[in-house]
C-alpha cells in the first residue's frame, strides 16, 4: 500500500531479521501493508506508511518488531486531524508539517 503517508523517515519502526522465523503475523496484522515476507524473514516493504498502531510489536511472537506506539510525527498528524489543534511531535525534523 503505497498511498498512505504521514512524514516521510521518521516511523520508529524497527525490525530483527535475526529473530524473526518467518511465521506472518506482522503481515497478518498491519492494517497498513507495511510487511512482506521474502528469504525466509519478514522485511518492511514500506516504512512511511506505518502508523506506529504496535499491532505488528504487540503480535510478534519472536519480539522480533519494535515500534514506539503512540509517539512521534504520526501521531502529532492523527490528533491535529482529528482535534483540529496544532501539536508538536517532539522529533528532530524540520519540516514545518511537524511543528
């Protein structure tokens, strides 16, 4: 899914190949189509369109996933969306979208 997009290169989404064994749950999970499964592991296809949602850390079963849920520019878009109040996401960027 490559439509979806929040701020590009600042999902803290992180991924073990060395723990993963292959079995598809982030892929199963990740209402964003963030995962692909090649060479044996789980690899992320598309980064930018995760939203930091854990469903994928929270379900795998190798702890092979890491994402800091709830933090960062994907959420600061989310509650400026939904609230219609400017909020700052305390990255590092400079993009005047994520202050």
């Amino acid at each position: 899914m490559f439509g979806l997009r929040y701020l590009p290169g600042v999902a803290t989404l992180t991924l073990d190949a060395e723990r993963c064994d292959c079995c598809g749950m982030c892929v199963t999970v990740c209402p964003h189509a963030v995962f692909g499964l090649g060479n044996r592991r789980a690899q992320i296809v598309d980064r930018d369109a995760c939203m930091e949602c854990g469903a994928c850390a929270k379900n795998c079963p190798n702890e092979a996933i890491s994402v800091r849920s709830g933090v960062g520019c994907a959420t600061a878009v989310i509650i400026r969306a939904v609230r219609g109040t400017g909020t700052d996401c305390g990255c590092s960027c400079e993009t005047p979208r994520c202050k």
